[in-house]
C-alpha cells in the first residue's frame, strides 16, 4: 500500500515521458507507450536465415547465426533511443533496449545453442570518455529476460574506429586489422558465444572482433544487435 502510493507520488514529482510522443508513461522501466514501441520498427529477420545481416557476413566470417531486432534510419524513433544511449549518458536506455531484444531472442529458438554474451568492447580512451560500454549495458538487457552469462574480459579493443569516419571506406578496412585482441580466452574456450553490438551498419568492427574471438579454440560465432541499418 505505502509502497504503490509512493510510486504514485514519485511519479507526480518526476513525471515519466514516452521518448516517442511525450505521453505521460506509468510503467517507468519502459522509454515507450504501447503506441510508440508498436511502431518501432522490427526486422521480423531475427528468426530467419540468410537475412540481410547474414548475407554480408557470408564469405567474410563463419558465423552460426546473425540478427537485429529492429530497422535503424536516419532520425527514426530507434536513433533518438540509440543517441540517448550513446550520449546523454541514459544507461537505463541500453537495459531496455536490451530487453526488447531479449524477448525477440528468447522468441525465436534459433539462438537457443549461444552460451556467452560478449559486448563489443570499447577502447580505453572512448570508455574513459563515455563511462559505460553501451554494448555491456544491451548485453546486461537482454541477459535480464533470457538468462545468459556476460563476459567483458575475453577481447580488448586497441583502436577506436569510430574516430574514422572521415576516410573512405577502403581505408576504414584497412584500419580494422588489428584493432581488437584477445585478452582471456578461459571463459569462453569451446563456447558459443554471441557478439553484441548497438547498431550493426557495415559489420566492419563486429568482422574484426569476431575473427580474434574465432582463434580462441573451440569458439562458435553468432552475431546480433539492436538495430540495424545498410
Ligand atoms: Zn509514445
């Protein structure tokens, strides 16, 4: 009783918005109304093979499988969570983001055999800058509703190839070599571990980190993000 009439209060104190339409939201773990996250637009591909993340992979990397749980556009309601997470310091973002797509894994049985969840790791410098690897925080989401283990100490990151963006795509690849390495391989040694990122574009990073994890023995690969864009 106490406990729902001071819920109720604090809620009046700090009124609780949908990030999509500024309706007033109760439920003050989710970032959207009914309405908002209907309309959030899912790839419907997680379930299924040789979907578009798949088809870039192939030939590049051996994966098990690959998927995103929602389409990312250029000033789309995904982008504007996705900024909230990545620069206006809203951890709380990367765990819902991460259970909305934890219960699309968890739907579809196709992931059932990964073990391990490995955020894609950041480099020191981005880390110190931004505080939290936004993947770790998706990765502690989607672990919430289906239960897997996180582990953060497998790989490092030595390059930030995000502070790339103004050379062409070519160099950009070039650039990719050598950018992770792998730090301890006991936890994950004969797992199959999925590597997880925030929005998969070209797959350039989730390629390079994938392929260090691949030389720890016994490793099975599969991929997955939130969002995901060409
Ligand atoms: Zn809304």
């Amino acid at each position: 009783m106490f406990k729902s009439w001071l819920s109720a209060f604090i809620h009046l104190i700090y009124p609780h918005n949908c990030e999509g339409c500024g309706t007033d939201i109760v439920n003050d773990k989710s970032f959207l109304c009914t309405k908002c996250l209907y309309q959030l637009p899912k790839t419907g591909f997680i379930a299924n093979g040789n979907n578009p993340i798949e088809k870039k992979l192939y030939g590049r990397i051996k994966i098990e499988h690959a998927g995103a749980g929602f389409y990312f556009s250029k000033d789309g309601l995904l982008q504007h969570l996705v900024t909230q997470l990545k620069y206006k310091n809203n951890k709380e973002m990367g765990l819902y983001l991460g259970r909305l797509l934890g219960h699309q894994l968890q739907a579809t049985h196709r992931f059932d055999g990964v073990e391990v969840l490995i955020p894609l790791p950041l480099n020191d410098k981005k880390l110190s800058k931004r505080g939290y690897n936004q993947a770790e925080l998706i990765c502690k989401g989607i672990a919430s509703v289906w239960n897997k283990p996180i582990i953060t100490d497998s790989v490092i990151r030595l390059i930030d190839t995000a502070t790339q963006t103004n050379k062409s795509l070519t160099d950009r690849w070039d650039n990719m070599e050598g950018a992770f390495a792998i730090a301890d391989t006991s936890k994950v040694e004969g797992k199959h571990v999925a590597l997880i990122d925030d929005i998969i574009t070209t797959c350039a990073s989730i390629e390079s980190c994938g392929q260090e994890l691949l030389k720890i023995k016994g490793v099975k690969l599969s991929v997955v993000s939130v969002g995901f864009t060409t």
